[in-house]
C-alpha cells in the first residue's frame, strides 16, 4: 500500500543548486578550474566519512549514503492516497462484519500486501487481539519503526557537521604548505591562500547541499509516514472492533484536514 515515486521538486532542487553555485562562478571569473580540486574534495569526503565511521556502526553508515539517492524517490502518501488507504480497510471492516476475519486475511494473502503494519495487524486480530490492546502494540511498531528510520537521517546530519570541520583542517594543511613553499615570494600568497580555502568551500558545500536536505528530505518522508501509519493503525484497530464504514470514517477524520475529510456518501464505500 506504500510506493515511491520520483520527486521533480527535489531533483530541480538539487540540479538548481549546484547549477547557481557553477553558474556564478563561471559569470565572475574566467579561471573557474581553480574551483576544481580533486585533492581537497577526498580531504573532505574522506575526512567526514572517516569520523563518521567512528562513530557509528560501517552498515548504517553505508545504508545512510545509500539513502541520498533515495530522496529522489521518496515515499508517496498524497491525502488522496491515505483516503485510498482507509477506504480499503473501511472496505475490509465491512467484510469482516459479513464473512469473519478469515475472508479479511484471504484478502490481505491474494494481494500479497508487504505492509508491516497491516501484516503485524493481521496476526493479533487473528489471535483475538482488539481494542485498546491492539492500539497500544501497533502504536509500539510505529514508534519502533519511525526510531530505526531516524538513523539513516541522524548520521546524515552528524556528517553536515564533521564536513565544515574538515574542510577547514584541508584549509590549514594547504596554508602550512603554501608558508612553507612561499620563501620571499610574496606573489604566491593569494594563488596559494585561494587554493587553501577551496577545502573550506567544499566542506561547506557538500554539508549545505547534500547532507543535511538529505536529512531534512528524509525526516520529512518518515514523519509522512508516521502520520499514515497512524490512520492506518485507528481504522485496523476500529475494524477489529466490528465498527461500521460511518463510524470508522467520522474516528479517522479527525486526523485528516477538513478538505480532505473521508465522505462514504460520495463513494462506494458508503453503499
């Protein structure tokens, strides 16, 4: 019931800010090489990586870089695709009324539905679980699954702010080794100064552009999903209940915005 799709915004997002960034500079000076440097960005992405595998496990960390790419493909949950998601199980409490929870698990079976939390939901009612029992142990997944999500974000955030740092430990070593090369020529300190402080700049850029929107982006797509979880969880706890489709529908608007209010009596799900 959850799928990803690509998100235009955040792609337009990322090529318009590294494009302004290149843009800029290519408009401000004819020497735009100078911003190249192919020593300075293994300074900063390997300095940043390292510390951050320090200090956390090597599989998040690598499964954190992997999650970059993913914000391009994030999650999908418009209001309308929550509402389709209720209706389906409004769609289900109404079999469970007529044929019993078995025609509701045969359902989930033949759809071959991979949702953990509708899978998780499926098992305790089937063993008798409902009511205030089955919203305190689904409520415990969401919140079980929502904290191992943040890791992915929390370490994405922890390399934003390693990756300033060592860009300005990059600055540093290119400013002892451009005093020491220097002697009494005193035309080589802003060449030498410059190319110094690119370590800086890609520090900067790579926290300011990558890291932390990936982060943020990925923050965002969990509290999403939390949210939707959470309807979820109400309308299952609500079907093993034996509610109506009204009463589930009038409990579950509650946690939507009023113009995206559920109304039965404009679908077939009020028949």
């Amino acid at each position: 019931m959850k799928n990803r799709r690509f998100s235009i915004t955040t792609f337009l997002g990322v090529v318009s800010g590294f494009g302004l960034f290149v843009g800029a500079i290519m408009k401000s000076t004819d020497n735009f090489m100078i911003f190249v440097s192919v020593n300075s960005a293994i300074m900063v992405l390997g300095g940043t990586l390292a510390a951050t595998m320090i200090s956390y496990h090597g599989l998040y960390v690598l499964s954190s870089l992997k999650g970059i790419f993913s914000i391009i493909f994030p999650f999908h949950v418009s209001p309308k695709k929550l509402n389709q998601d209720t209706l389906t199980v409004i769609e289900w409490s109404k079999i469970n009324s007529k044929e019993g929870f078995k025609a509701v698990e045969n359902i989930i079976s033949s759809k071959k539905i991979k949702d953990p939390l509708i899978l998780y939901a499926r098992d305790l009612i089937s063993t008798g679980v409902k009511g205030e029992k089955l919203k305190t142990l689904l409520g415990d997944l969401i919140d079980s699954m929502t904290e191992r999500e943040m890791i992915q974000p929390n370490i994405l955030l922890t390399m934003a702010g390693f990756s300033p740092g060592f860009g300005m430990v990059g600055t540093l070593i290119g400013l002892v080794i451009m005093l020491d090369n220097m002697g009494g020529d005193i035309s080589q300190i802003g060449p030498g100064l410059a190319l110094a402080l690119i370590t800086t700049l890609y520090g900067v850029l790579f926290a300011q552009l990558i890291f932390k929107p990936s982060a943020e982006k990925m923050m965002q797509t969990i509290q999403i999903m939390r949210h939707r979880n959470v309807i979820l969880a109400e309308t299952l706890v609500l079907l093993s209940l034996g509610k109506t489709s009204f009463e589930i529908q009038d409990e579950i608007n509650r946690y939507i915005a009023p113009k995206n209010w559920i109304d039965l009596t404009k679908t077939d799900g009020g028949k």
